[in-house]
C-alpha cells in the first residue's frame, strides 16, 4: 500500500507541471497571438506582449498569500480543486479572445486565480515526516522548474504546428486533467487549528525566527530573478554567439532549459542531502556555486558551451527552492504554514517579473555580459546574508545541542 504522501505527491507533482506550463507557454506565443487579434504595429505588439506576460504575476504575488490563507481556513485541497478549474476555464477562454484587452483581462484574472503551487507546497510539507520533507519537497520543485522552462517551447511548437489558438484549448483541457485527478486521487484529512482569522501583524508575532525568515524570503526572489533575468537577453545573446546558424530561437529555448533539466535531475538528490546535512548549509553551498557559475557564461564562444554552463548552473540552483521551503515549513507553526508559504511564493511571483525587468533593461544599456555579472554579485551577496544571519546562527545552535 502506497504510503499517503507519496501518492499526493504524485498527483500534486502532476499538476504543478501541467499550471507551471500553462503560466509560462505563452512567452513566445503571445507576441504573435496579439498580432492576429489585430495590432500589428511591432512597438505596440512588444509592449502589449509585456503587459499581458507580466499582470499574471503581479496579480499572482498580490493573491499568493490571500490563497494561503483559505489553505489553512478551508484546508489545501479545495485550493487546488479552485486553482486548477479555474484556470482551465479562463486558459481556454483565452482562445476566443476578440481583442488584445480581454486577453490582458484573462491573463490578470489567470494571476488572481493561481495558487495550486502555495496549496500543493503546503500540502506536500504539512503531511510528510520531517525524514522525507527535504526529499518531498525536492521532487514537488522539479515539476515547477520544468514546467516553467518546458512552457515557452511547448506553448512555441503548438502555435506552429497545430495554430495559436490551439494553444490555449489544449492547455485548458490539460488543466481539467489536473483537476479531475486532484479531485479523485489527493487525499487530506484536514482540521483548522485556529479558528480565528489572523491578521499579517499576528502572524508575524507567532513567527519564532523572524530574521531567519526575511532572509528566506529575500533568497527566493533572488534565485527567481537569477533564473530569469536571462530570459529577455537570451535570444539576442545566442544571436550573437551564432551569427550563421537559422535556428537561434530553437537554440536560445534549449539554452534556457539546461538549467531546468539539470533541476530536474539534482532537486530530489538534494532534497536528501539537506535532510541529512541540514537545508541551511546546502542553500549557502548552492548560491556560491550558482554566483561563481554564472560568471563564465559572459565569456562563452558559442551556444554549446552557454549550455553546458547553464545546466551546471541547474545543478546548483537545485538545491535551493526545496532547502528554503523545509527550512520556512521548521520554523512555521502548522496553523499559518498556508499563508507563510503564500507570502513565501510571493517573493517568487516578484522576483520572476523583477528577474525579466531587470535583464531586458541592463541588456539594453550596459550589453548582455553585464546581466551576468549583476546576477552572479546578487547570488553572492545573498549567500553572505544567509551565511551571517542563518548559517552562524544554526551552526550555533546544532554545536549547543551536540555539547548537551
């Protein structure tokens, strides 16, 4: 008899990929639906494009934490049952769009109605052993990463080969998969710990480690905006780097998903170090390995080599999103984990659209090397935030409880 968690990670594993992709397909997609919906003058086409990829995750950090809260209120499965029914309905919708201002207008509710990531990372961490978080909430992360990096080129080669608005009907349909095997399959014997809606000024006070959990956030929304600060500066780098080849968005897409496969293969691997060694100690390992990493990548002589630096980078930057969320589910009181992680996500949501700012405006007027070099300072710099304010604090504390 498969164990209880086991089978809710698989399910949950399921269905964050399937919502990961649906947020993130549209990146190449968008630009050429928005010209079919009857604007095609190209500034307007580069701006719009940017509104309707960015309000979802605006909205998404915005109502990240309002979602976690109904997690610990409602329990986490009727968060994933809403989350992913109704992005089904209005992805699909999306197909049937007239004009570019109702797309944005269902790209803005697509972000109000997320939060089947916040549901399935609470779910996932308050019902696994504290043996098997690290390595639970590992595997759950991978389906987030590949969704997000596989998104971009599965949403691309749908649009060219079966039509734009194919798109969004096939992702829909795939959502309601989601949703359907969330409802029959994910199991949670829930009961609301507090009864009594808490203020953010409540939760906070309950918080045992404050500082300990800032730096948590703050390291999330940095490693996002490590991850995809290179994605608006990716194709004119590889353009670059290739100036004779014909296939540079193809390359530019593998590119960007080097890191993501990577992911996928080291986050479980890990998971199980950091249950092992302790999350803080793998989270500063992996960002002076990711800050040193992304270095190189500035002095790359062609597409290759980019790659292959990339899905190292991957192999680093593993270790971080499920040693952060074991290290958050230690030091949260089971009564708020829902809306702790909500604003935790919220960190992410932020440092996505940060990430894909920042990298399109320093590539613009510094040149792309210097998005790099910027991303590599950030990484080292928050792996001295957590060395200073975590690592010497819990290193403190495990030598303490070893002298006992």
């Amino acid at each position: 008899m498969m164990l209880l968690w086991k089978r809710n990670l698989i399910v949950c594993w399921f269905g964050m990929f399937i919502t990961s992709i649906g947020m993130s397909q549209l990146g190449p997609v968008l630009p050429l639906y928005i010209d079919k919906l009857g604007v095609h003058n190209s500034a307007l086409i580069s701006q719009f494009s940017g509104i309707a990829f960015g309000v979802t995750f605006i909205i998404s950090a915005i109502f990240s934490p309002i979602w976690g809260l109904a997690a610990d209120k409602f329990g986490r499965k009727p968060m994933l049952l809403r989350a992913s029914l109704g992005m089904s309905i209005i992805i699909f919708c999306m197909g049937f769009a007239h004009n570019v201002y109702i797309l944005i207008g269902l790209r803005l509710l697509q972000g109000v109605i997320t939060g089947y990531g916040t549901a399935c990372t609470t779910l996932i961490a308050t019902q696994t052993d504290k043996e098997h978080a690290g390595s639970a909430l590992g595997t759950l992360s991978t389906a987030s990463i590949a969704g997000s990096l596989l998104g971009p080129m599965v949403g691309g080669y749908i649009g060219e080969t079966v039509g734009l608005q194919n798109v969004f009907f096939l992702t829909g349909g795939l959502m309601m998969v989601a949703f359907i095997t969330t409802a029959l399959f994910v199991k949670e014997s829930f009961t609301r710990q507090d009864k009594k809606v808490l203020k953010f000024k409540e939760i906070w006070s309950i918080i045992p480690d404050k500082s300990l959990m800032i730096t948590m956030f703050i390291t999330f929304f940095v490693l996002t905006i490590a991850l995809y600060s290179i994605e608006p500066v990716i194709t004119v780098y590889i353009s670059q780097l290739s100036a004779h080849s014909t296939h540079v968005a193809l390359l530019a897409g593998m590119a960007f998903s080097a890191s993501g496969l990577a992911s996928i293969i080291a986050a479980p691997r890990l998971g199980k170090i950091s249950d092992r060694i302790g999350p803080h100690k793998v989270i500063f390992v992996a960002l002076i390995v990711s800050g040193l990493m992304v270095i190189p990548q500035a002095f790359v002589k062609n597409a290759w080599e980019l790659m292959g630096l990339r899905f190292i980078l991957g192999l680093a930057t593993a270790g971080l999103t499920p040693s952060i969320n074991t290290l958050v589910k230690r030091i949260t009181p089971d009564a708020i984990t829902g809306r702790v992680f909500g604003f935790n996500m919220s960190a992410g949501y932020l440092g996505v659209f940060v990430g894909s700012i920042l990298g399109g405006q320093i590539g613009a007027y510094l040149g792309v090397k210097y998005v790099f070099f910027v991303t590599s300072a950030l990484l080292l710099l928050n792996a001295i935030l957590v060395y200073v304010k975590v690592n010497k604090k819990l290193n403190v504390k495990e030598d303490f409880k070893l002298s006992m």
